[in-house]
C-alpha cells in the first residue's frame, strides 16, 4: 500500500511466493516499512499487487501487476479485490 498523494514508496507490504495467488493479506499499521510512515497517517491509499519475474522489490518492465483505485482509511476496515491484469512498462 502507498500514499494516493504523498511519499511513493510503500508504506506497508507483504511478500507472498507467486505460487501461493490468490492470498488474502491484512495490510496495518503492524506492516510499516518505517515505524513513523503508518497507514493510519494517511486519508487515502492505493493498494498493489506484482508478481516480479525477478523476485525484485522495485518494480522492473514485465512485471505483472494490478492497483487499486484511491481508498479512503476513513471507511477502515476496508476490503479489496486487486486483478493482476497489468504489465508494467
């Protein structure tokens, strides 16, 4: 998950192999990838998924991925479906 406005790196992830789609994942507060950027800091976020051909953290061309549409924390909890239905360039 990353900021809809705001920073462009992640504020929370999990890693999943590509053999284990479709998975479900609980993104919180518990996931930051720096304790002082939390979900709960933002209003909006966009929610991704990407199989990397790699196994890279940054996104390479090739990569299958599918996001979200901005979501607002103030609905929390919120559920979302993502397609992976994406090839980034």
């Amino acid at each position: 998950a990353k900021a809809a406005s705001g920073p462009p790196m992640p504020l929370a992830a999990v890693r999943q192999p590509a053999g284990e789609f479709p998975v479900q994942v609980v993104l919180d507060d518990s996931k930051a990838m720096m304790p002082s950027m939390k979900l709960s800091n933002f209003e909006q976020i966009i929610v991704g998924a990407r199989i990397s051909k790699a196994g890279d953290v940054i996104a390479k061309p090739g990569d299958l991925e599918g996001l979200s549409q901005p979501l607002s924390l103030a609905k929390s909890p919120l559920s979302v479906l993502l397609t992976i239905n994406q090839v980034v360039q």
